[in-house]
C-alpha cells in the first residue's frame, strides 16, 4: 500500500517562534491566576467572617475592597486569556499543519478543526484533544513508544477548570446572599487553581511538541521543507 503524501503545497514551517510566544504568555496566565486565587482568597475570607457573626458594618469595608479586587482580577484573567488563546491557536494551527506533512495519514480531522474545533458547541469537549493527539503521533520519532498521559492530563484539568469557573461565576452573579458569594469564591478559588495546573501542563506539552516537530524536520530526509 503506498505511503499517503501531503497536501499539495504543503510544507514544513518552524513553530519554535510560535511556541515560545506560546509560552510566555501561558506563564502570564499562570501569574495572573495566582493573582486571582489571592483575589477569591480574600473575598472567601470576608464572607467567611460575616457567616461566622462578624459585624456587618465593621466588615462592609472589607468586602467592598475584595468585591473591587475580584472585578480586577477577572478583567485582567480576561485579557491574558484573550491574548494566549490567540497566540496559543496560532501555534496550533501550525504544529497541526506540520503534522499534516510529517505523517497525512495520522491526521483523522480536517486542518480547519484546528481552530474550529475550539469553537463549535460540544465537539469542543473532545475535537482538540483528539488533534492533539494526532499531531503527537505524526510529531513522535519512528519507532518510538507513544503516551498521551500528557495530553490526557493537560485536556482534564482544562475540562475541569472551565467546569469550575462556570459555576464559580453562576454562584457570584445569583448570590443575594453571603452564603452565596462564600460559595461562588470558593469555587472560583478551585477553578483558578485548575487553571493554573493546565496551563503548567499546556507549557510542557508546547515545548515537547515543538522540539518533537523540530528535531524531526531535522533527522527525517524526504521530508519538504519551507521558510
């Protein structure tokens, strides 16, 4: 059976630039987290003095500053989100790309699921999983024992993390009451620190991915490359 060939006009492109763009900013990620954690540390404190029979008046001082602290936090989480996520995907499509080069028969989805497979409703529970996957088989050395214990890991702490905020922010944005906001801090607390976990496990999985796919554009003849 004759080996699959790649697209044509396919080429090999570096994605050391990419994924140390990714990198980095997935580091802002993780320090702006631990911000964050501190910010819902504080108001989990607050509510939790006014459930234990704090003054409500000696204490509205308090929450006033970790309400204000909590709204800072989510706005700069937002950014940083906003500015990984674009360098991150742009890594991606690339690592994904190279990958359709390397080895097309590995590749079970289309090259456009790369980023919409983010995006759609559901399939996005397990599509980038599944592409990750694919470009780790394609970006593996010949012969080599295949795990996807990294994969899986960074994939579930994300899943998790974002199960977390969903309730965390549900339980602030409803609460009338402290028991609420105690609540939805709490879970907040939890999510960003999964957050953090994944973002450590995305840091590692980049880098192992990008010198995977650099060393084998390097030893691997036959192979097409480009600029």
């Amino acid at each position: 059976m004759p080996t699959p060939r790649p697209a044509p006009g396919s080429y090999l492109r570096s994605p050391i630039g990419l994924g140390r763009a990714a990198v980095a900013l997935l580091g802002l990620v993780i320090a702006v987290d631990l911000f964050a954690v501190y910010a819902d540390l504080v108001l989990y404190d607050v509510t939790g003095d006014l459930l234990d029979g704090a003054s409500a008046g000696a204490a509205a001082g308090r929450l006033d500053d970790a309400n204000s602290l909590n709204t800072v936090a989510g706005g700069i989480q937002s950014g940083a989100l906003i500015a990984c996520a674009v360098v991150y995907l742009c890594w991606f499509v690339r690592v994904r790309a190279n990958a359709g080069v390397f080895a097309p028969d590995t590749q079970s989805m289309k090259p456009g699921w790369a980023i919409g497979g983010w995006f759609v409703p559901f399939v996005n529970l397990w599509y980038p999983r599944r592409i990750t996957r694919d470009i780790w088989d394609a970006s593996s050395p010949l012969g080599a024992r295949r795990s996807y214990l990294l994969v899986n890991a960074w994939w579930t702490l994300w899943l998790l993390s974002l199960v977390g905020d969903r309730v965390g922010s549900a339980q602030s944005t409803d609460a009338d009451t402290v028991d609420g906001t105690h609540a939805g801090a709490y879970a907040l607390m939890i999510s960003d620190a999964l957050d953090i976990a994944a973002a450590a496990l995305a840091i590692t999985l980049v880098l192992r991915l990008t010198r995977m796919q650099h060393a084998k554009a390097l030893a691997g003849p036959g192979i097409p490359a480009g600029a």
